[in-house]
C-alpha cells in the first residue's frame, strides 16, 4: 500500500468516527484536549517535558502557581495560604501549607480515604527529586540552592539506601503546616521553581505502596483524579469529589477583566471529567477539531493558510461556525543541539559550518508559515537577555556566501568537502513534520558534502536517548518553565548536564562564571547585560544551531469558556468551562 492510499484510509477511518461520536452529547461537562505525543509517566520528578508536567498537574499541585488571569506573568499561593515571608537577608523562606487539603482517596492510605496533607510532605518530596537513586530530572532546579540537600544527596548516593528521616537544614517542617526553605546564598528564581510539578506534593505511604509503580498511580491534591494510567490514546481524568475550596480569581489585569467578573468565585474546577487524546498527526487531529471532538487546538501547518488569512484573521468559513483565533508569540526556542561529550562534535568550526548551512527563512515558510521569529541565540523575545539587534554572524539564510564560508570552515574543521567525515545520526520524535524537518536538514547539511541519517524515535525513547547520551545531533524545543533568561540560559550551563536540563553537554567554564554570578542578582540592568553576554557567547560557540521562537496560533470552538493562551499550561485546566447547551447548537454546523 502506498503512502497516498495509506493515508486515505487514515482520514476515511478518522471521518467514520468522529461522525458516530458527533451527536453523542451528554449534559456532563467534558473538557477535550489532544497531545501530540506519549505522556512517559505521572511521576513529578520525572515531569521534564511539556507533555508529563501538563498531564502531572493535572492530579498533583505545587505550593506556588502562576495568577490565570495576570499579565506580566505573576506567582500566586497554591498549596501555601500565602506568598512566604522571606528573611532580610533573602536566604530564608517561610510558608504556611493551607489546612484541610486532601490527598485523593486511595488504597494505600488506611480505609482507602486521602489523609490531609502536612508540611512534611513538601520535606519528603524535595527529599525524593535529590534522591541520588532516583535521579530525579528536575534536580537542576535545586542544585546547589538549599542549605544541606546537595551534602546529604553526596552522602547517600554511596549508601545502600537513602534515609529520609535525617534533618536537611534546607528544607524543614516548623510545625505541621509551616514549611521553611533556607537557602546557600540568595536566587531569586527559587520561587519559580515551586510552581513547578518537579516540586509537587506526594505523599511518601503512596509511593512506598506502589514502589516501581508508582508512575502509573498518580496520587495528590490536585483538581482531578486519574484511577491509574496506562500507556494508550486515552486519558480520562474525572473531578475530584473532595478537592478543597478553591474558587475563580476575581482580580485581573485589563484585558482579562471581563472572564474575572463573569467567574469570579465560582468553585474549581469548572468541568466534571477531562479527556485527553493522544494524536500524534497533525491531520488526525485537525479532523478531530472540525468535527467538535477536541475544544481547541493549534494550527497545523499544512491547514494554516487555509485557516488564517494573509491579514492574521480567521478564514470566514471557520468563523461563521463559532471558532475564535487566538495569537500569542511564544517564550520559546527551537534548536538542534550537539552531542558535546562526543570528541567530534567538541569542534566549534564544524557547529558553526552545519549553522551556516541551514537555511532557517526557508525552514520558517515550510514548517512555520513564515510567522515565527528566527533565533538568533537562545533567549526569546519578552524577557530581559532578548536584544532586537543583534545578528548571529553563523546564522544562515540560504545565501551563497553563506554556502562559500561553511564550505570553508568545514575545511578549517578539517573535512574539505565533507571527506573524512563520517554519516551523522539526526534524532527526532516520530511525528510527521519532525520527519519533514530532519529531512530538510539532512538536504542543507548536504550542500556542504556533510552526510547524515535520519532517525524518528517516540518521544520517551528521544528523552531516553538524550539522557543515556546515545545521540549525535537531534531537534527538540524549549519552552520557558519560568519567564526568566536564567531558564533559557541554564540549558547551557555545565553543571546542569543530562540528567539535568543540559543536554548538549556543554561546559564553558567562563559562561558558567557568568550564570553562577547572574542567577544570585535581582532584575537590574546590570543582570540583564550578564544575561546579553551569554547569549553572545552562546550565539558564537554553536553548541547548538539556533532555530526559531514560534508564536501560538490556536483554534478553539465557542462553547469552551475562560481559554487563554499561556506560556505556563500546568494546571490551568481547572480554570476552563464548557457550555453544554452552547456546544449542542454549535455541533449542528460542523
């Protein structure tokens, strides 16, 4: 069977089911999303990725969380009554834990009933993500910053088990719900990272119970409940019947005021069941969309100039069926990184000939429509580090000069033409369009005589690949965990590599000076030319070919209520709404 008529099948199989599935609508308010890709587990210090951090939050909560309804981004207390009360000398940070929360129901808790949780479960969960055991791939977002922990994950990584019971400075329980963190010397990132599920709270009798399973029985605080999770196209999450009192915010800033007035106290979450479906293809679930089988989604780019007009509005045959386009540039980066602990790609003129080699205004037409920004280095515009001007000297555009320099940098590597140089691996996730764009880059690598082959991998086995260092080069993105340079500019920082965030591996002890200086200074001008001088060295060392800071173009139907586009999806899904009665009329003109 070719792939034209494989394909048909895929959209004939597609159209039959989404269309006996089409008047099935209940008076149950259900929340459709879609991922692109497997979800590896539901165990938070393991939640690396955009698509396991989405779905953790989604069951466990952190004691911090960004405001749904602020922008500029702003934290807010979650598990904590409040924002902490921090020492005059920003070392020290004292929280309350909110009283009466409930982990969920479940058999490893005595009688099957959620005991109320303490702040000696914030204690036990830091414990676990520095646990050298389990090497926890969110440890870089605490290395080095809490009082004690790094001495006592050294001191048990020899040992034969690790005990929790002994006292980290650090971290500690005052009483039962006051939690305080001492810190080495002063980060004023460290809030961000408890927002994030890499620090949410898990209950040690949980984890104890289900041992190696534990990834598969996700058991916290949070608005909704997975019974179990199981590797499938499916992931139904249903409304946590015992989950605290939480309700809509009712202050926003200007633009969102009008959600916060028609919501404002109404209890969370909004909806009684969420289900996810894993799609990998872009067709897939574009026809899922139309058909009213998913809220919303982003625009693919084979349907984008169908569904957006040259003036950045949506066509009219969309909108007159109650869809809205929602933009909002993105704080991301896409790159293809280099294995550094591999000695071949330790060359800088090799790096810098394969950059200048790919034609990134071409790769934004086919595989962004031409609306994303190209990078010039890592740090995207809207935070402090992004400077407008300046231009990457090893960033190709396609020119033939550009061709004739990589040419002879090539040979200055020491491979004229590419002879001597052996085929390269290219890894990529499965999907169509990541196959598409390893294939264009094998296409601009080959105008210089460089050779590689391209590998399609699901998206556990990439990550697994990445940490275990069994790849060459590979594509991935970065979206921001936090709206900080430091961030972005972590990705690079020696310390920090794999199981760390680092995956390149690079380790340039200057760059490392300057980030360990820039990370302990509050937002000043003289931070951010910290921030601007990494970037610069970043953009001429090329541990990675800088890609492109996309913009979100996202679709979604009038009967989903509250959605806003963020850069910080974790959890927010509490906050949205269907109109059940507004989706059944809008359902008759799809």
């Amino acid at each position: 069977m070719n792939k034209l008529s494989l394909l048909s099948v895929l959209i004939v199989a597609v159209l039959s089911m989404v269309s006996c599935t089409k008047k099935e609508i209940s008076s149950e308010k259900v929340l459709n999303l879609v991922v692109g890709s497997e979800v590896k587990g539901m165990d938070p210090i393991y939640s690396n990725d955009r698509y396991s951090s989405n779905e953790t939050a989604r069951v466990y909560e952190s004691l911090l969380e960004y405001h749904y309804l602020r922008r500029p981004y702003q934290l807010s207390p979650n598990l904590a009554e409040a924002m902490p009360e921090v020492s005059n000398n920003g070392l020290t940070y004292t929280f309350k834990i909110r009283k009466g929360v409930k982990f969920h129901d479940d058999k490893a808790f005595p009688g099957g009933k959620g005991r109320e949780l303490v702040a000696e479960d914030f204690v036990y969960s830091i414990k676990r993500l520095a646990d050298p055991k389990l090497q926890g791939l969110g440890w870089w977002t605490i290395d080095g910053k809490l009082k004690g922990l790094n001495e006592w994950r050294e001191k048990n990584t020899a040992s034969e088990t690790v005990n929790y019971d002994e006292v980290v400075e650090g971290v500690k329980a005052l009483d039962s719900h006051t939690l305080q963190f001492t810190l080495v010397k002063p980060f004023p990132q460290f809030l961000y990272s408890l927002a994030m599920t890499f620090t949410s709270a898990t209950a040690k009798e949980v984890v104890e119970f289900y041992g190696k399973e534990f990834l598969n029985h996700p058991v916290g605080t949070g608005p909704f409940i997975l019974p179990e999770f199981k590797q499938s196209n499916r992931i139904e999450y249903v409304k946590n019947p015992n989950y605290r009192e939480k309700t809509f915010p009712c202050d926003a800033t200007e633009e969102f005021e009008k959600i916060a007035k028609e919501y404002c106290g109404k209890k969370l979450p909004l909806v009684e069941k969420v289900i996810v479906s894993i799609i990998k293809e872009d067709q897939p679930r574009w026809l899922n969309f139309q058909k009213g089988n998913l809220d919303f989604i982003g625009i693919p780019k084979d349907n984008f100039d169908a569904a957006v007009t040259p003036s950045n509005e949506l066509a009219s045959d969309l909108s007159t069926k109650g869809i809205d386009l929602l933009i909002q540039p993105s704080l991301d980066v896409t790159y293809t990184a280099f294995n550094l602990d591999l000695e071949l790609l330790k060359n800088k003129k090799l790096r810098q000939a394969l950059s200048l080699s790919y034609d990134v205004n071409t790769s934004n037409k086919l595989f962004y429509n031409n609306r994303a920004l190209p990078a010039q280095s890592l740090v995207p515009p809207g935070i402090a580090g992004y400077e407008k001007d300046f231009k990457n000297s090893y960033r190709g555009h396609g020119k033939e000069d550009e061709i004739e320099r990589a040419k002879k940098l090539l040979a200055e590597a020491g491979y004229p033409e590419g002879k001597g140089l052996k085929e390269l691996t290219y890894d990529c996730p499965s999907s169509t369009v990541s196959r598409q764009i390893g294939e264009y880059t094998k296409q601009q690598f080959a105008k210089i005589g460089v050779k590689i082959k391209v590998v399609q991998n699901t998206w556990p086995e990439l990550q697994k690949k990445i940490d275990t260092r069994q790849v060459e080069i590979w594509s991935i993105a970065w979206g921001a965990d936090y709206p900080d340079a430091e961030n972005f500019l972590q990705l690079l920082y020696g310390p920090n590599k794999v199981p760390g965030a680092n995956g390149s591996g690079y380790n340039n002890p200057e760059f490392n000076r300057l980030y360990e200086s820039a990370s302990t200074m509050q937002d000043t001008p003289e931070r951010t030319a910290l921030y601007e001088k990494m970037t610069r060295m970043a953009a001429e060392e090329m541990p990675w070919i800088f890609g492109v800071h996309r913009q979100n173009y996202v679709l979604k139907h009038s009967w989903l209520k509250n959605y806003i586009i963020t850069d910080f999806e974790a959890g927010t899904e509490q906050y949205l709404d269907v109109d059940v009665e507004a989706k059944k009329v809008a359902l008759e003109k799809l």
